[in-house]
C-alpha cells in the first residue's frame, strides 16, 4: 500500500529538503585596519555592510547562504598564515606581504592570487622614515653608521633597502638595519630609543602628526612605486568567482563614497582605527599622499616583481613565483563592468583624487594646486581650502587669535607635489610668496635661488617672516 501525503505536509518536506541542500559559502575576509589605505578593501566595506549589497543571489547563487567572517590584523605576515591554513578566503596587503603571501601559498602547495590593487603610489610615497622629534638629522645622509629599524619583510623594508643602495652604502656595514613593528618604534622614538625608523602607511605621517617624530625621507625619494591590494585562495576564487568579484564590487563602492565624502569617513576610519582624521585625510582627501587605484599598472605589477626578487635576497622566500600569473585583473575588470566603469580608462589615469574647490576667502575656484594650503578647523566638518599659503597663514592667525582650535594644516612639496602635514615641514618666504618643502635641503636651496628666508611652521604661524 502506497503512504498518500496531503498536498501541505508534501510541500513542507519539499521544503525542508530545499533548505537542508542549500550551500553555505563562506566569506572569509582579512583585513589591516590601521593600514588606512586597504580601507576600501576591509573596514569601509564591512563597517558600511557593502559586501551584503552586492553578493550574488540568483542563478546557481539563487538559495546559498552566506556566513561572511571579519578578522582583523596590524600586519600582512599572521593574515597570511591563516591564509595558508585555510581559515581565510580573501585578504588585503602591501606589495612585500602580498609577496610572501603567495610565496608561503606555493611552498604549501596551494596558490593565491593578486587580485586588486586598492591604493598605492606609482613613485613611492607611504613609506617614509622618520627620526625622534629632536633629532639633529634631516636627511637620510646623515643615518650612515646609524641604527634605523623596520618592519622586516614588509613593504617599508624594500624602500629602506632601496634608498640605502641609492647612497651607495652596503646596508650590511654601512648602516645596522634592525627589525621592529609599528607599535614598539612608536615608543621608541618618543624615549630616544632609535635613531631612525621606517616604515608603511600610516606611519611615517602618523608620529609625526603625534608630535614626537619628524618625517625626513619619503618613499618617492627612492622611486620605489608601493602599492596595497587584494588577495584570494586561488582555489576559492575558481569555485566561486562571482563571490570574488561582489567583494571588489564592494570595494569599487566604498571608493565612490569616500572620493564623495572624504571628511566623513576619514572620521569613520578614526573612530574604528584610532588612527586620527587627520592622518586618514592626508592620504584619502583630494591629492592625497596616495592614491586609491584598483588598476594594476606596469609600475605596479613591477613592485611586485621587486618585492618577488627582493624576498629571495633577503632569504625569506625560496619560491619560484611568476608574477605575470600571481597577478591577475580578470576579476577587477569584471567589478569594474558591473559598475559601469571603464578600467582601461582607469588603466591609463595617474592622476591624483582631484581637487574641486573654492578658496576659502574669496570664492574663487582653486585651479593651480601648486600652494594649495589647508586649515581643518575644530568643530567644522570640512577642510577649508586656500590657493595661496600667505592666504592660509594668515587666516590661520586670524583663527588662533579668535581662540579657534586647529585640527591640523596641510601643505603641497613646491618640488614633487606631495601632500604634507605643514606642522612638519619647511617653508621659503620670498616677498609675498611662501613654498613649502619636506626636506630642508631643498627649502635651502630654494631660498637661495629666490633670495628667500627658510623658516618652520611655528616661525611662520606666528607671522615672525611676513
């Protein structure tokens, strides 16, 4: 005798069994929050729920289930073991990790994939080496027979090692290169502990912005080009491409965003990080000290190659990577088609985030960024924007004068362009004309081409040289 159901109990069991077939795919992201720049690859898009905005729901994705993990790092060496060991899917990271990444992932027998860049800079600026605020040096000359640590194997390494051959020095007797991370040089420096250090985004910028460092060598200086993106498993990536494409979709979406409202979310970063505004503003306000940049250009896969060449002179890696196949654009462009870009386009774009503003003063639109200067005032959502540094410091007067409290002032490098925090570096004051620089040298061999005065900010703020 045949079990006849009714219609309703059948359709539950149907039901049921649907349910229990359903695929949960996991989404297992590693992100370096206090690594500012991979903000578009992590922190924006899980403090902003972006990743749930674009992954995939129909056709073979139609009744999946997502269980998205979040875990957060202060480096690119323990995401990358958990990587290895298959506790991660995804995961963001400078060019040097990144690197090693996919070294570690061949000597396991597995692979992963340079899937995005998310910022970076084609000349080198993030990295930076900084001296304790008292220091006599200004310039990374004067560190010959010195003692400058750094986080060994990362990207801040290869600029040292980079810049250090540039002088013509041999980095093994000419200099004492020691290891040490981010959060111990910080206190380092401010106890007088080290000579000098290096190191990644944020920073060379941010102990200078705290007040017990100055940054005296910009990674540009060693024309070493410097980049954070994406990783994937390469297995995970295979089986489940569209699912790798949303979280760069994702992370096209938090670019729009932030490019629109840089203010705002770098108070976002803050408040997740620790890491202040200001520094967040520095690198992704207009013209900032990097760039954001899903797009993998030639000077970019070429830092990849060197991290690749520079890992095994180092020892740390004896993986035979290919870079032409570890770096791999299929899936950027494909986030890029959803979202209507055009990533050839933005292949060929070395532009910074522009600017489009108004002076501050008079209204006018600011065209040449050649003296732009910048005042966040406390309690004002905005930074305010002038075309000239006399302009700005004289309102800065103003302002102080009228017990305001000022966040922090950003200037341009008359030379290279590169966005500076004014407090930390040099101005020429030639009749009404100010420039700024990073490096004394080059102020000093300004004023003396203009029969200028090289003064500091503090000098300048207080009106001694106007």
């Amino acid at each position: 005798m045949k079990l006849r159901l009714p219609i309703t109990a059948l359709a539950l069991l149907l039901a049921l069994g649907s349910a229990n077939a359903a695929e949960t795919i996991r989404v297992a992201i590693g992100t370096q929050d206090t690594t500012i720049n991979c903000a578009t690859g992590g922190l924006l898009i899980r403090e902003l729920g972006l990743l749930e905005k674009y992954l995939p729901r129909d056709g073979k994705y139609k009744d999946v289930k997502y269980d998205i993990q979040w875990k957060n790092f202060t480096s690119g060496a323990p995401l990358t073991n958990e990587m290895v060991a298959g506790k991660l899917d995804i995961g963001a990271m400078a060019d040097f990790p990144g690197s090693f990444n996919g070294a570690a992932h061949a000597k396991a027998g597995k692979k992963s994939l340079f899937i995005s860049v998310l910022s970076g800079s084609t000349q080198g600026s993030g990295n930076g080496i900084v001296v304790p605020k008292a220091s006599s040096v200004q310039s990374l000359a004067e560190l010959k027979g010195r003692t400058i640590s750094v986080p060994f194997a990362s990207t801040a390494h290869g600029m040292l090692l980079r810049a250090v051959k540039a002088q013509g020095w041999d980095p093994e007797r000419d200099v004492n290169i020691t290891t040490q991370a981010p959060e111990v040089a910080g206190s380092a420096l401010q106890s007088n502990k080290v000579e000098a250090h290096a190191d990644f985004v944020p920073f060379a910028e941010l102990f200078p912005h705290r007040g017990f460092a100055r940054k005296i060598f910009d990674g540009s200086q060693a024309k070493a080009p410097t980049l954070h993106g994406s990783l994937v498993d390469a297995e995970y990536a295979k089986k489940y491409p569209e699912v790798v494409t949303a979280y760069l979709r994702a992370a096209v979406e938090a670019d729009r965003l932030i490019a629109a409202e840089p203010e705002k979310y770098s108070e976002l970063i803050a408040k997740v990080t620790g890491i202040e505004a200001e520094v967040n503003y520095l690198f992704h306000g207009p013209l900032g000290l990097q760039t954001r940049d899903f797009s993998w250009k030639p000077e970019y896969r070429q830092a990849v190659k060197t991290s690749i060449e520079t890992l095994r002179l180092l020892k740390r890696t004896e993986s035979d990577i290919d870079a032409d196949s570890f770096i791999n654009d299929s899936y950027i462009r494909a986030a890029y088609k959803q979202a209507g870009l055009d990533y050839d386009k933005q292949l060929k774009n070395y532009a910074k985030l522009p600017l489009t503003a108004k002076d501050a003063l008079t209204g006018k639109p600011i065209l040449d960024a050649k003296r732009l200067t910048q005042i966040w005032v406390q309690g004002e959502p905005l930074v305010r924007h002038y075309g000239s540094a006399s302009a700005a410091f004289a309102e800065l007067r103003k302002l102080e004068a009228a017990g305001r409290k000022i966040r922090t002032v950003y200037a341009h490098d008359q030379d290279s362009g590169l966005k500076l925090l004014a407090g930390d570096a040099w101005f020429v004051v030639s009749g009404k004309e100010i420039s700024a620089f990073l490096l004394k040298a080059d102020a000093d061999a300004h004023a003396h081409k203009t029969k200028g005065k090289v003064v500091d900010f503090d000098a300048l703020k207080a009106g001694k040289s106007v």
